[in-house]
C-alpha cells in the first residue's frame, strides 16, 4: 500500500510438496520472497504482486507466500485471483488475525473475486499470518528470506512475539535472525522524517514494537515515501492488455482508463527487493536507522548498532517508471 495517502494462509490451495519446492529453489539463486501486504484499496499493493507474479513466471523470484495484513477477509481471495491469472495458484496465503473483523475498505476486491477465478473464497480458507510466517520460514535455508513489508506492522510484530511451535523449535526473534535475510519495507520519508503515515496509522502499536525498542533483528532497507510521488504507472494498460489482466482491472476500478491517479510507492519497494539498486535507485543513510519520532511517524538518526541499514531514494525515474510500466503490462 502507498505509504502516503492524499499526500503524498492450512495453506491456500496445498502448497507444493516441500521437497519438490527444495529442489525447484535449489536450481536458481532467485531471491526467495514473503510479501506481506495491505492489498485493498491502494493500487500499488496490486501492482506489487503483479510486478512479483510476472517476475516469478520469468525466474527471476521465488514467492514463497504472500500475507494480508489488513482486516479485509475477501483480501485473500483477491491476492489468489491474481496469483491464479499469472498460473500461481499455489502460492501459500496467510491472514492477518482477526480479519473477520472486516473493517478495512474493500476497495477493488471485489472487482478480482467477481471477474477472475479463484479458489479461496475468504481469510476463513486460509492459515493465519504468523503461523504461516513461521512454517515457510523453517523450512528455509538460513539467512535466504527476504520480507517485504508493504502495508501494516501487525505480522511481523506477531511474529517477533511468536513462540515454538511443531514448525521450529526458535521463539520469533531467533527464527527471524536464522532465515531472513533482510526486511524491505516501504514506509517513511528520510532522512528529515514526518508525522504519522498511513502504514503506521494501520497499526501503531505493531509499528512501535518492529521499529522501536529491541527492534527487528535483521537489516531493513525502507524505501521511503520519495519514491512512490513521480511514479506514475499504468496508464497504458487500458490499451494493451486484454480486459481479464488482472492490473487492468485494478486500474480501471481506481482510475477508470484515464492516467494514473496516484503514485506508486509499493511497485518500486518490489522492484527494490529483488534486485538491489540497480539502475533505478540509490541507497542512502548507512550508519543509521529509522525511528518512531514524538508524532508517531518515522524520522533516521545515526546509529552504529544498525551499520546495514539504509533508505532507498529513486536515482532513475524515467527508467523506473518504463520498468515498472513493462511488468505491469507483461503477457
């Protein structure tokens, strides 16, 4: 999800046999992904796990599982539409606790579930958020995960506080610091800081828990709130794709066919995630990291104990934007 708004899961369907899974991840260095998101309403959750579903189809990802971190139960179903339009209907899913709630706005949900196939119907078909975080994460090789966070906290919060279980024998904390290897999360606007944004305003408590205090055992790289304002993306899918894309549905839901009409922050953190800087960004504020300031929101201050983090600036915007645009509307 955009982290600025107005300014700018048992597993779904059985998941591969894990020892088939070992030896498709063995035969390529692909990065290995959990993509935990707030697809809902903003538009650049369903570009993320597009952008990842194409990326995948190419080789170049392994999407080890995608989590809903809002209270929105038809989310699930929305993410297996798309994963199942791209011929991944496998992926595992996982729901954010207490999504039954069915408090966050639905937004164009509704338009996947009701024009593409799916075979999860709601978060009730699917295993919850932390016990699926910790089942994927055992059975990953050590350090070879990456997360990439795109809406709400509330997950990886669960999952810091998460306790053994049958899948590992290691609380959250020590299971986070044997398989990840890096948390990517789009949030924030560095290094100056801001108020409250909206991935913090979702669950500021969880967001206190990740960032402050103890905080996350491995690096985080944000890609923070800069990103997303000139990246304008889409706008030629009303032309090129067939009517069944699932990126043109989300698209003609938010903007009809006319241009885009708003930003894109989690596109480029996906885009980030897999491949590092690239041509298309720059990493900045090594030797500090990102904290929760008096306003709630996050501002960087140096910080030797956290030498590998950094935030994430766009150094390429036309390139990015023309990549972005080329997956979005891939066939």
């Amino acid at each position: 999800m955009g982290v600025i708004l107005g300014f700018v899961l048992s597993i779904t369907c059985a998941a591969p046999p894990a020892a088939a899974a070992q030896r498709g991840l063995a035969r390529t260095s692909a990065p290995r992904m959990i993509i935990d998101t707030d697809l809902s309403l903003w538009w650049d959750d369903a570009t993320a796990i597009g952008m990842a579903n194409v990326l995948a189809q190419r080789g170049q990802l392994h999407i080890l599982g995608i989590m809903s971190d809002i209270r929105n139960p038809l989310a699930v179903a929305a993410l297996d539409a798309i994963d199942t339009a791209y011929g991944h209907p496998n992926i595992p899913l996982g729901a954010v606790a207490h999504s039954n709630a069915n408090t966050a706005p639905h937004g164009y949900t509704s338009d996947l579930i009701g024009k593409l196939p799916h075979s999860v119907h709601s978060s009730d078909a699917v295993p919850g958020a932390v016990a699926l975080y910790r089942q994927l994460l055992a059975g990953q090789p050590d350090h070879s995960v990456t997360i990439v966070a795109i809406g709400a906290y509330t997950n990886l919060a669960g999952l810091l506080r998460s306790k053994a279980d049958r899948h590992s024998s290691l609380d959250g904390r020590a299971l986070i610091r044997a398989k990840v290897k890096r948390l990517v999360i789009e949030d924030g606007l560095f290094p100056d800081g801001a108020p409250a944004l909206t991935n913090q305003k979702l669950d500021l408590v969880s967001a206190r828990e990740v960032v402050n205090g103890a905080g996350w055992p491995t690096p985080i790289a944000w890609v923070d709130g800069s990103t997303g304002l000139q990246t304008k993306v889409g706008g030629a899918l009303c032309t090129t794709v067939r009517s069944s894309n699932p990126m043109r549905i989300v698209y003609e839901s938010r903007f009809g066919c006319g241009p885009p009409g708003d930003g894109d922050w989690d596109g480029p953190t996906l885009l980030y995630a897999v491949g590092g800087k690239q041509q298309f960004f720059t990493g900045l504020g090594q030797g500090g990291a990102a904290f929760l300031n008096a306003a709630g929101g996050l501002s960087w201050r140096t910080d030797p104990s956290r030498p590998h983090d950094v935030y994430v600036h766009v150094a390429n915007q036309p390139a990015l934007n023309e990549r972005i645009d080329a997956l979005l509307g891939a066939r």
